[in-house]
C-alpha cells in the first residue's frame, strides 16, 4: 500500500473526497487486514520522469491558473495552483513506489491516489493533470522492463490519455469500459467498449467477463495495471450507471482472479483508485481491498461510525483543553453574565459548555468546514442563537454575506422523553447545498428546497461524541418523514416498540425502493392487510444510545417481545383497489 497525508487535497467546486485515502487507510488497519509495515510513502518523482510522458511546453502551462481551471471545470485560484500540481506529482510517484513493490514481491500493491487517465501527453482534463500510470510504464521500460503491460480500466470513464500516450506502442495494452467514449483516434493495441448511459450489474458483468479473458489469455501480459475506478456504483455523484456494491466488488475480484489463473499466480497487479465522486465512494475500494488483503469482505463502517472511530480522541482532546482554558468545572465567567438582566437565565454556551468559538474548533477538527470549502464554499461563517433551555440554533453560512444557509442545527439537553435518561434532542436539522441541482437521479424528497450536502453521516458522529462527552445517554430525534427514519435506520431506533415494528414492516415493503417512490407511496397506497386501512407516516422519537443502560434497554427481551407483537402485515394498493406484493411495486409508483 501507498500512501501519504499529502493525497488529502480538496478542489473547490470538485465533488472528490480529500479523505477518500485517509478513511481507507483507518479501516485497512483498524480492522487489522493489513499491518502498518505494509504501508510505504511515495517520493515526487524527478522532471525527467515527466518528460518521459508530457511535453515541456505542457508541464510549463499547469503552472497557469487558467490551464488549470480548464482541467479541473472550476476557477482555479493563483495561490493554489502549486498545491494542485504537487498533490498530482506526488501521487505518480505512489504509482512508480508501487510498481516497484509489485514486481518486487511479485504480487499486488495499491496507490491510494492515482488513475489520472484522462490527461494526455500535451494536455490535461477530466481533473487529470498528470497520467501517473503512463509516466510509471514508460520509467519501467527507461529501467529494462521488457514484459507486455496490460492497463484495465474500468472507471466510469473512457482512459482516453493512456489510450492516446500508447496509442503507437503494441507492447501496452490499454483496455477500457466505460459509458462514453473521449477518443475514437487508431491506436495499436486497444480494447475499447463503450456501453452507454443507466448500466447495471447484469450488463457490466456481462461485458467484463466476455472481453477480459480472452485478452489475457491471448495478450499474456507480465504486468498489469489496474484503474479500480469507482464512480460506476449507483450512488456516484457524478456517475450515470446503477451498478450495485455487490457488483462493484464481484467486477473487482474477477480482475485479480483471472489475470492469476490466466497469466499466473504471480503476475504483479499495480492498482490504483481512479474516480470516484462523493463521500460513500472509499467504501467500495476499501471493501475490494480489504478482500485483496486477507481474503476476507468485511463491510466497512458508515460516516457515522467512522466519525466516532477516527474522531473520538480528537474530539475528548479538544474537551480537555477547552476545560483547562475555561475551568474544570466549566463554569460561567462574569464575561458570561454581563448584560443578564436580574431574574432572567439567558444561555451564553451551547448546551452549557460550548462557546461559538468551541464548536467552530470542532467542526474543523471532523473535517466538516474541509468538506464545505471542497464544495466551493471557501469561507464557511458560524453563527449561533444560544436561545434558551427550549433549545439552541447554530447556522454554517456559505460566506461572511451569510446568503447561503448550508447547515442549521436546533437542539437542547432533554429529560421529558424518556424521564429516567438525559438525551440531546434534535429539534431540527438543515443540511443543503444552495448551489447543487436536484437530477432524476437525485429527485427533491419532502421539505427539500436544496439537494444536501452528503455530511449527514459526519455531523450525526460529532453529536454523539458530544453526546458522550457531555455524559448523556443518547441522541433523539422525531424524524417527520419515513425517508429521515430509513436514513438512520442502521443507528437510530425507536423508544416505542410498536413504532419500531410498524417501520420495520414499511422497510420491508419498501425494499430496493428509491425513498422518494416510498414517500409517493405513504400517501395512500400502503394499507395495513388485516384491517384494510390506510397506513400513513407516524412521527415518533428515535434515539442513537450512547450510555450502557439506555442501550441495554432497547436491546432488552421485554423491548423485543412488544415489537415483534406489534408487527404489522403491510401491502401496497394499485389504482383500482387490487392488492400488490412487494415484487410490483414498481407498478405502484404510476
């Protein structure tokens, strides 16, 4: 593995993860499937290296911020024209260290950055200024290696740079599937397969396994390099295919499986990480490398999770220093106090502890204010109404203007749900991007002005380290729609057992269902079978615990005995009253 801290580079306006590397990394070795000794840091490579693929006239124009600006799609500031070429420069030398190490031991190694594909020998785009892996090939062959190299592409995205860069040299072979096709130009030793717009799992495999084996056993490659691009999943931010996580790892594992039973159990496989758009993007390559490393699919954590692991001793540090800056009992300066009139009890901190400047320090420790200014908001504002026991309103605004609300957040220390337990109750929680569009592939859901910002996951984990921090028990909300329900539904849980069965038996129905079909759906067409009446939406407290006891409780014999009573018999109803099962519910959506 290769990696440095230094791959963490956020372009503004660009949807690609700055942690992408960091979080796979944490979860390769907090599960223990690879050893720290197993982890190597790249070198930029020398100029000479870089010319071996770009011309000098090329390499002499990504030092202007309009070249840039060109190959990223956003404006390109002068300040950061240096960090954005050597955050690329870096990353070919991870891909030149793990070419080494791959033919060294004769196995596998992965740079996690790289797959710049798209950047030709006198210019750049598609976010690519550097083309990590030709400039690695043809330094291999400066070295004496004389074996043929296969390049598999399987980014969303035609490889049309190292497609072009190769197009005369029949010793690489460049093989790509992607939807659309960027250079249709002759090239020696090319297989190119453009499948269009909406593909899924059936298709993709299908077009996998009919093309690769033959080329292996035909072309023998004694190298192979692999674009493990991820943007082909459903869920990509800027992708246009529907391929599931069980189809990403299955298309991952038939790579390695049959250049080792075709062209040999020891051909070296260089992988690197190729696109890949939003924050959900780094759980398929770690999944697939994860498998690489041990042999094993281990499902790595959610947002949430990860937060709490990766942040929970950043955020009880963060508690300390603040406790010796401002007391240890954090109490109230006279600062505070001035200006409280006698008998009123106005707040001055956040949930009794946090002053604006605290939380703010929070936010960026987790990452939260990194991932705005990645979105383009490059001076995110905090504000805060510290309001009064019946709750408190922090805001994150897009700039000092503060015309763009992106994050609102209303909450308050609560002992009236559930008497014998103190929780952080969240009244109400805003988080949208002003300057994104809603897509058919990301329709408005109910209250929805703005598509959001992908940072649920992130803020949910800093409120239940705050939660434990402040010694409560848990965190709950009443999610107002069932799709704010199925969003959490893998930590938040609720205190009424009967609720919790009626929205297991609506997750049920609404298996595999996009959650705006389902909120179309709980508008009329769901019915409970016995009785045949309407099943609506029912808003109901839902906690994430974070103490033992109140976690004890909703994991108790009594708790599961009164939800499996209350389970309910759902079905959906069609124009006309007849009654479907859940395979049609695709019909129900007319």
């Amino acid at each position: 593995m290769v990696f440095d801290q230094r791959y963490a580079q956020a372009v503004p306006g660009v949807p690609m993860d700055p942690s992408r590397g960091v979080n796979i990394l944490a979860y390769l070795l907090g599960r223990r499937l690879i050893r720290r000794a197993d982890v190597s840091r790249p070198v930029a490579p020398p100029l000479r290296n870089l010319l071996r693929v770009h011309t000098v006239a090329y390499l002499e124009s990504i030092e202007n911020a309009a070249v840039l600006s060109s190959i990223f799609g956003v404006p390109v500031r002068d300040s950061e024209v240096g960090r954005l070429v050597e955050w690329q420069r870096l990353a070919v030398g991870g891909t030149i260290q793990a070419a080494r190490m791959a033919l060294a031991g004769r196995g596998c190694a992965a740079n996690l950055s790289g797959g710049f594909h798209h950047a030709c020998r006198e210019r750049g785009g598609g976010f690519c200024v550097l083309n990590d892996v030709a400039i690695a090939i043809r330094r291999l062959r400066a070295k004496g290696f004389r074996k043929r190299i296969l390049v598999v592409d399987l980014d969303l995205h035609q490889g049309n740079g190292t497609r072009e860069i190769f197009a005369g040299d029949t010793s690489v072979h460049t093989f790509s599937i992607h939807n659309t096709s960027w250079d249709d130009a002759p090239a020696g030793s090319s297989t190119d397969l453009s499948l269009g717009t909406a593909v899924g799992d059936a298709r993709y495999i299908e077009a996998l396994r009919e093309a690769l084996p033959p080329l292996l056993a035909d072309f023998r490659p004694g190298l192979v390099f692999y674009v493990a691009g991820t943007d082909p999943a459903w869920d990509d931010a800027l992708g246009d295919w529907n391929v599931s996580a069980d189809g990403m790892l299955y298309r991952d594992r038939f790579v390695v499986v049959q250049v080792r039973s075709i062209c040999g159990p020891r051909t070296p496989i260089v992988i690197v990480l190729g696109g890949g758009y939003g924050h959900a993007s780094w759980r398929y390559s770690a999944r697939f490398l994860g498998w690489l490393a041990k042999g094993l699919v281990v499902e790595p954590p959610d947002e949430m999770e990860l937060t709490v692991q990766r942040y929970g001793p950043v955020v009880r540090g963060i508690h300390r220093d603040l406790a010796r800056q401002s007391g240890a009992e954090w109490r109230l300066t006279n600062d505070d106090l001035l200006g409280i009139a006698p008998g009123e009890a106005r707040e001055t901190r956040i949930l009794g502890r946090y002053t604006l400047q605290g939380i703010e320090l929070l936010l960026a420790k987790v990452g939260i204010l990194e991932r705005l200014r990645a979105l383009g908001y490059r001076t995110p504002v905090l504000d805060a109404d510290f309001g009064s026991g019946l709750g408190q309103t922090l805001r994150v605004y897009g700039s000092e203007q503060r015309e763009e609300l992106l994050i609102e957040l209303r909450m308050r220390r609560d002992r009236r749900t559930v008497p014998e337990f103190e929780l952080l109750f969240l009244e109400w929680l805003l988080l949208q991007n002003p300057r994104a569009r809603f897509s058919p592939r990301l329709p408005p859901l109910p209250g929805q002005q703005h598509p959001g910002l992908g940072l649920l996951g992130v803020v949910m984990g800093l409120l239940v380290l705050i939660a434990e921090q402040l010694g409560l028990d848990g965190v709950v909300d009443v999610p107002s729609n069932y799709y704010i329900a199925a969003v959490g539904r893998k930590h938040l849980r609720f205190l009424d057992p009967a609720a919790q069965a009626r929205f297991e038996s609506l997750s049920q129905l609404f298996l595999g269902l996009p959650l705006a079909d389902a909120e179309r759906l709980l508008q009329g067409s769901v019915v409970d079978a016995p009785t045949g009446t309407i099943v609506r939406w029912e808003p109901a407290p839902m906690v994430i615990p974070v103490g033992a006891r109140l976690a004890r409780r909703l994991k108790s014999e009594a708790y599961d005995a009164a939800r499996r009573a209350a389970k309910s018999r759902l079905e959906l109803r069609l124009l006309g009253g007849r009654p479907a099962p859940a395979s049609e519910v695709t019909l129900a959506r007319g």
